[in-house]
C-alpha cells in the first residue's frame, strides 16, 4: 500500500504518468461501485489487514482532495501538484468508501470534508481588481 501511494506521489510530483494515475483511481471507483452496497458495513467481519487498508486508503484519499500530503502521510514534506480530475476522483472514492461503510460516522466524515472544501473555496482571494 505504501508502495502505490509513494507511487502515485512520484507520478504527480514529476507530472510523468499522469494516465496511470487517473486509470488507477478510475479503476478503483468503479470496483467499489460493482461492490454490493454496504459491503463494509460489518466491519467485525472484515479481516485487520482490510481495516488497516480502508483507514490507510482514507487518509491518503482525504490528503490528496485537500492537497496536504504532510498531515496525511508520512515524510512527505515537498509540494505535489494533483491534477483536478485526480482529485475528483479521489473524492468520488472516498464517497463510495463512506456509502459502502453505511454509517452515520462514515457518511458524516464525508459531508464535513464537502463542507471544508466548499469554504475552502469561498476564501480563495479574488486578485481580478
């Protein structure tokens, strides 16, 4: 798993590769959406290393939507430029992951990171005047 992110990381920060990197997201989004819904909801039933996986998964997908790679990840301390689609769907994922979850705790984790995005954007400074 370390592997794929510091992969992705790489692709992004040298801007070659960049296909690969919307063709891996692509491809996980639409393997989550073949997934009967709810799927990871019995999250007792699901093996450690699943757990491990989804929580490593999240903080990476939440670190690339709001582009801050040093409080996501681990020695990550140069600036990656993510292209928007990649960012898109980083953020299509994390909503499959919370409504394949189906709880509350899920759901809600989602709406306030939508929320954080959206104020985000409100205060970028207008420079046009």
């Amino acid at each position: 798993m370390s592997f794929a992110f510091a992969s992705l990381r790489r692709a992004w920060r040298s801007g070659e590769d960049a296909d690969l990197c919307s063709e891996l997201l692509q491809e996980s989004l639409m393997t989550l959406r073949a997934l009967p819904h709810a799927s990871l909801f019995d999250i007792c039933s699901l093996s450690p290393v699943w757990r491990t996986t989804i929580e490593r998964a999240t903080v990476f997908l939440r670190a690339v939507v709001l582009e801050d790679f040093a409080a996501g990840i681990e020695n990550a301390k140069e600036h990656v430029e993510i292209p928007v689609n990649d960012k898109q769907l980083s953020l299509a994922i994390l909503l499959e992951l919370a409504v394949q979850q189906a709880t509350l705790r899920s759901i809600l984790d989602v709406v306030l990171l939508l929320i954080k995005l959206w104020k985000s954007q409100c205060c970028v400074v207008d420079n046009r005047y």
